[in-house]
C-alpha cells in the first residue's frame, strides 16, 4: 500500500514493527543517494525515539548508502549542522529542532516528498499540533506522500489526518490499544507509597538472576527518590532516565541497560515510546498512568518481537478509577492478584491519604460537577463594608417593629 504511493494510515500494538513498516518501502523507493538536499522527513515525538529510529534505518539501510540525520533538542546543534552541511537523503527529527533549524536557513525542504508522522497519539499528547501545522505550511504539498502511524487512534489523531492526509487507507493491525498477547498482564491493590516499595524489593528479588526490568513513574522527583532507594539496597544494578537528565546521561543510561551492564531501568514516561530493548522480562507500572494510552506503550516495552513478558501494575485507592478505564481502553480485564504475604504493609501517612482522597473527590468531581465532596470549600457570608463599620442597633420595643423597613442593602432604618 506504502510503495502504491497512496496516503496511509498504519495503525497497530507497540512492538509490533511499525517502524520497519514505513521505513523498508521508504528505502525501495529513495533506492541511491541523491542530491545534497533531504527528499524524506519523519517526526518523531521525542529524543530518544529519533535516535532509534535513526539506528534502524542505518540497519536497513547497509546495501543502499542512503544518508540519513537524526535532529533533536537538548544539545548543541553542532554536530547536526555538519551533518546536515554533508548532505542527506533523510531526516528524522523532533518538531522543535526542525523548526528552529529551517528557520535558521540550515534545512532545505523543496525536494522533500515523504512526510511520516510516528507516534501520532503521542504527539498530540504532548501538545506539538501547533508546531506540526507549521511543519505542513512549509514543506511542499504537491506530490508529497504522508504517512501517519500510531497504537491508539484518538479524536485529536483524526483530526490531524484530516487537514493534511488526503483519501487515506486506513489498515489496523489490530484493533487500537490493543495489548500485545505475549504480555502477561497483572496487578496488586496496595495501599501506599511505602507499600509499593516493599511490593516492589519482593519481585525484584523473586526474579531470575539476570532478567532485566524495567519501572515505570510518574515524575522526576519519584524516579529519583526510588532509585537512591534500589541503589542503596542493589549497589550498581540500577540506573534512572527522566526529562531532567542531560542528554548524553540518559543515552549512557539505555545504553547500560541495552549491555546488560544494569539490570533495572527506573523511568518517567519519556522513555515509554522511546526505548526498544529485546528482552525484558518485567515491566513495573509503580502508579497506574493517568493518560491511559500510555499504559499500552509503557507495557509494550515488554514482549516484544514475539517475546514473552510480564507486566505488573501498583494501584492505590486513588488510581482505581484510572485502573479501570485502562481495562475499558484495552478491552480486557487485568487480574488482580492478593498482595504477597512476605510484603510488609505499612500504615498510611495522615498526609499521603489526605492527598488521595482529595484526588478521589477531584475524580468525582469531573464525573458529577455538582458534587462537593469532602474537601469542598464552604462559601463564606459577603457583609457590606458600610454595615461592618457602623455600630450594633439598639434593641426596639416590638411595638416599634412595625414601623421597620428594610433597603435594597439591608440598612434597617425606623
């Protein structure tokens, strides 16, 4: 369908080569090395997916010589201009360092005529619509091929295809988020923070020696805190990537997990599309994801390539909800499984519950606004700053009152 020419929309479970789908036909189409100027663009959502991306074109690429760039932020762009000065047939880049370098004047766009778009869903996730459209302003429209991929097919994604695509196929490995079948789903009701860290120490220890893992959290500051905790009990056998991390450290950091050199990888969602690893084992979800396509990506770091995985997710009471629309999302009921005996449950901090009911009642909110819940703010009596400043009235003889009135403000005057 890709080599026919036409428009086409790919969509299909993470792992499953998506990015060998575009890229062989791309390669049977460019065939040589042409002229200086790039005749191919892929955007891709992050730093991390344009360097895969780049490692496996040049994998597909040994017997053809095509050129190729991968562009990214978060570094000098020394190196990428050089690169770009030598020429290439190819470039795979993130949106903001494309459009920071065209306008600059280092990237000539007349003979692009293949646009593919990877990770749509993600895309529109992480709020690039506005610099997407400028990339479609500019490059040329005429006789450009586009091809969009993704896992899950959201409304924002159609949309996107519907102001640049044009009489696309759509073909649908499977149905969108779906999960993988050689991913062992499972999950633990566990009632706080402390808890999940045991939860977690117990099947780290229960893995086999040399099986790889990888944990998933929700920010930085987590990702940090529960690897000074693994560190300190697995000296050297652990390593942190998050956003905050320069470039070349989380790239060392893959690169110690992709070598074996660690066997524990603990990330925030920046790597949940950006990693492709063959042979891990397990994935952690420490807290249940609260966009809940990033469940399907996060798992899909595992049972890959027809590999077997497991995955296994933490749920607090607060994360219930989101629990479950993950369920209705993948369609299919993740077991829950009783909480391990040799886990040591702690009790919950007055803060930590006090944060998760209020999430609770945040959830609740969004689903009946007019529940107040249990933190609701009661509205305070507004009283006119005139009548505060004037003295208390002296008490009237009830004869009086039926002479009383009272004005438009509340002033009582005999």
């Amino acid at each position: 369908m890709i080599k026919s020419g036409k428009d086409v929309i790919g969509i299909a479970q993470t792992g499953t080569g998506k990015t060998a789908t575009y890229l062989i036909p791309l390669i049977l189409k460019l065939k040589q090395p042409g002229n200086s100027d790039p005749r191919a663009l892929i955007l891709v959502p992050t730093r991390e997916l344009s360097l895969q991306v780049a490692q496996h074109f040049q994998q597909l690429n040994e017997y053809t010589k095509l050129n190729v760039v991968a562009l990214y932020g978060g570094v000098g762009p020394k190196k990428q201009l050089e690169e770009l000065d030598e020429g290439c047939d190819v470039i795979i880049s993130t949106t903001g360092r494309f459009m920071d370098l065209y306008l600059d004047g280092h990237i000539t766009i007349k003979s692009i005529k293949t646009l593919i778009i990877d990770e749509a869903d993600r895309m529109m996730d992480m709020g690039f619509m506005p610099q997407i459209n400028r990339i479609l302003e500019v490059i040329p429209s005429r006789g450009r091929q586009n091809l969009l991929f993704s896992a899950t097919f959201p409304p924002k994604v159609e949309t996107l295809c519907e102001d640049f695509l044009e009489a696309p196929e759509r073909i649908e490995a499977d149905l969108q988020a779906t999960t993988a079948q050689t991913i062992k789903q499972s999950a633990y009701e566990v009632p706080n923070f402390k808890t999940k860290l045991n939860l977690l120490v117990y099947l780290l220890n229960a893995q086999e020696e040399g099986e790889r893992s990888l944990v998933f959290v929700k920010n930085r500051l987590l990702a940090e805190n529960i690897f000074k905790y693994v560190d300190r009990k697995y000296p050297g056998r652990a390593t942190v990537i998050h956003a905050n991390k320069g470039q070349n450290t989380r790239l060392n950091a893959a690169e110690k997990f992709r070598d074996n050199e660690v066997r524990l990888l603990i990330a925030t969602d920046v790597v949940a599309r950006g990693i492709d690893i063959a042979g891990i084992a397990y994935v952690y979800n420490f807290d249940v994801p609260t966009d809940h396509s990033n469940y399907v990506h996060r798992i899909g770091r595992t049972g890959r390539a027809l590999h077997s995985g497991e995955a296994i997710t933490f749920v607090n009471m607060a994360e219930k909800i989101h629990f479950e629309k993950i369920e209705g999302i993948i369609r299919r009921k993740i077991e829950m499984l009783p909480l391990p005996t040799e886990v040591h449950v702690t009790e919950t901090p007055f803060e930590e519950m006090q944060t998760m009911l209020r999430e609770i009642d945040e959830q609740r909110k969004k689903a009946d606004p007019d529940f107040q819940g249990a933190f609701h703010t009661k509205k305070k009596k507004v009283t006119s700053t005139s009548n505060a400043t004037k003295k208390p009235a002296s008490k009237k003889p009830s004869g009086d009152n039926k002479n009383t009135k009272f004005t438009a403000r509340g002033n009582r005057k005999n």
